[in-house]
C-alpha cells in the first residue's frame, strides 16, 4: 500500500464506500474484501424506476462523471432520478492495488475484468440499495464497456442504455494502443516492477502515458483549430505539460496499468462462447449507441457494426472537435448532444 493524495475525498468526493466481503474475480482469485465506491444524486421515486447508473472510465472518477454528466435541468437531473456513480475496481477510489493491504497490495493486485466490476455493481445496486431495475445505464469509453455488459449480462434489469465512445467488443487497434499506454509506465526504470515506493518514481514513465493520451485521445483538428485556447492555454506545448501531464503524473500507476488491462480484454461475447452477435442480441434495452465522430480509436464505422446487432437500437453519432476526450465536457455543443440523446432517450 502506498500513500497518493489524489484519491482523497477532498478532491473526488463526496462519494460512500461499501465493502462486499470475499468476492470470486473471473480470473479465479478471492479478494478477501472487495470494496466499492459510490456516489448518490437525487432520491428513489416510491416505486423504486427512477434509478439512473454511471459507470467510470479509464482514470476517470465518480466527481468527474458528476461534472460531465449530471446537473439541474440536464437529462441527468437529481431532482427527477436517483443518479449512482460508481468507481470501478482498480480505479484508485474502489479497491485497487495501491489502496489494497498485503497479498493483494501494487503488483500483486489480481487481474480484473469488465465483469467483474459489473457483478460489483449488481451487488451494490440490489443488495445494499434494494434496486431491481435501473431506468438507464449511460457511460463512456471504459463506462461504455461496463454499459453494454450489463445490457448483456441483465437484461431484465436495464431498460435503457447508452454506451458512449466505447465497443462492446475490443478491437485489436484498441488492445495495441492500450498496450503503448502500459508499456510507456513498465519501461520507466523508476516503476520497480510494480513495487514502487511512491508514484513520483515513475514520473517520467506517467509524462510518456500522459503524451499518447494527447496524440490519441484528441483529434488533429483539436490542435489545428487551437481548441486549447478555449480552455485557457497559451500554447499546445503548456496545454501538454500544465494539463495532460500535470493530471497523468498524480496518479498511480499500478491504478493505471489495472484499468489498462481490463480495457484491453472487454468483450461482452465472453459471455456467449465468443459469439458477439449473440450476446448483444441478448439486450433488451432500449439502446442508443453514441459514437463521437472524431474519435481516433473508437471509431463510428465499429460502432455501427455493434449497433446493428442490437434489436430495436440507435447509432446517435456525437459531433465534436475534442475526439475521445471530448468526453471531458469541456464543448458546450458536445454536453448539449448529450442531453438532447438522454432526453429522448429516457422519454422512451
């Protein structure tokens, strides 16, 4: 266990943690205590159908999908639905390897899937909030992963959904560029081979993570247009240092490579021997799929694939110049799609 501020309440809360007691991951290892971290917008109508879940994305925490995703007047009202955000397994928030006590503690933390933050979720969901049926399951990227399982994994249960700039199944592409993302944190001599004594040692393996995230994650029009002006920037060159960087080097990198992992291995299709048609004709919800359309990794033309095999679904493409982290919100046109989709979509 190593000391990182950066998951304090102070900075990503208010959120409450539950503890689920012994939980069997995928891969065959029993975490002793697997705790979850939530947070709770908005209160459960009496007849318990309100209830809207977010899931996190890669990094990303329950404030941030507060930020990007709920407020007053917006699709994601607290004053018409009970909103539950929870922080996925190995997110630094939730149990993850540099919060986690010995033998499951920074490098030996055990491997994780979308399916397990998912059966997570569902323990959360109807056995300590008594919930039975979510209105709507929305996420992004990561969030979209988590979204699509468990359209997939509990039908029944999910009667809308809306999985944003993410697969259903990972693409091979995708696998590649997540492995650049590992790979530029275990090259960093400072990372010990998970045992590092403070995430600062890895510094200079987090600056390279924090780099791909800015050739990948934006679009070229994001750096064409000078898009980082609007968020108070001087130059491309201080946007990388001041924001990407200053953001990547505060987390922990066995947090990352955690998430990392599980993103690469995403495929709903697990649940039906490898085949996806199959399991995504398992969903029952009414689906939008919300692709971002300068995305460089998940791409509409994918999406659309997916989509089509999804009974009674929508392709909802997002326009956008930030790509996939557009997702930050910081495009007051991008915030407004998403509303005007959610909307609709919980109208149905």
């Amino acid at each position: 266990m190593v000391q990182n501020s950066y998951y304090s309440e102070a900075d990503h809360g208010p959120f409450k943690t539950v503890n689920l007691g012994p939980f069997e991951l995928e891969e065959g290892i029993i975490l002793p205590g697997l705790n979850i971290a939530y947070a709770i917008h908005g209160s459960l109508n009496l007849k318990k159908d309100n209830a809207i879940l977010v899931p996190t994305w890669y990094s990303g925490t329950s404030k941030i999908m507060e930020t990007v995703f709920i407020g007053e007047g917006r699709a994601l009202d607290p004053s018409k639905y009970c909103i539950i955000v929870v922080n996925q397994i190995g997110s630094g928030i939730s149990s993850s390897p540099h919060n986690m006590s010995v033998p499951f503690s920074m490098s030996a933390f055990p491997k994780i899937r979308i399916g397990d933050d998912v059966r997570a979720q569902h323990i959360l969901i109807t056995e300590h909030l008594d919930i039975q049926e979510l209105a709507l399951v929305v996420g992004g990227s990561m969030g979209a992963q988590q979204t699509y399982e468990w359209a997939v994994r509990y039908p029944d249960m999910v009667k809308r959904a809306a999985p944003i700039a993410g697969y259903a199944k990972n693409t091979d592409h995708d696998y590649l560029y997540a492995q650049t993302l590992i790979e530029a944190i275990t090259s960093d001599s400072g990372w010990a081979n998970g045992e590092y004594s403070h995430h600062h040692e890895v510094k200079e393996g987090l600056k390279r993570h924090a780099k791909i995230w800015s050739v990948m994650g934006f679009c070229t029009e994001f750096f064409a247009q000078e898009c980082w002006k609007t968020l108070g920037f001087s130059s491309a060159e201080t946007f990388q240092t001041d924001f990407m960087e200053a953001l990547f080097t505060q987390m922990d990198p066995n947090n990352l490579l955690c998430m990392a992992w599980k993103w690469q291995r995403g495929d709903v299709s697990r649940l039906t021997d490898g085949n996806l048609a199959t399991a995504l004709s398992r969903i029952k919800a009414k689906t939008f799929v919300m692709p971002i359309d300068t995305d460089m990794f998940f791409k509409i033309e994918d999406c659309k694939r997916e989509q089509e095999l999804i009974a009674g679904s929508e392709l909802r493409p997002i326009k956008s110049l930030g790509g996939h982290l557009a997702l930050f919100g910081f495009e007051p046109s991008y915030l407004e799609q998403i509303d005007t989709h959610l909307k609709e979509l919980l109208s149905l």
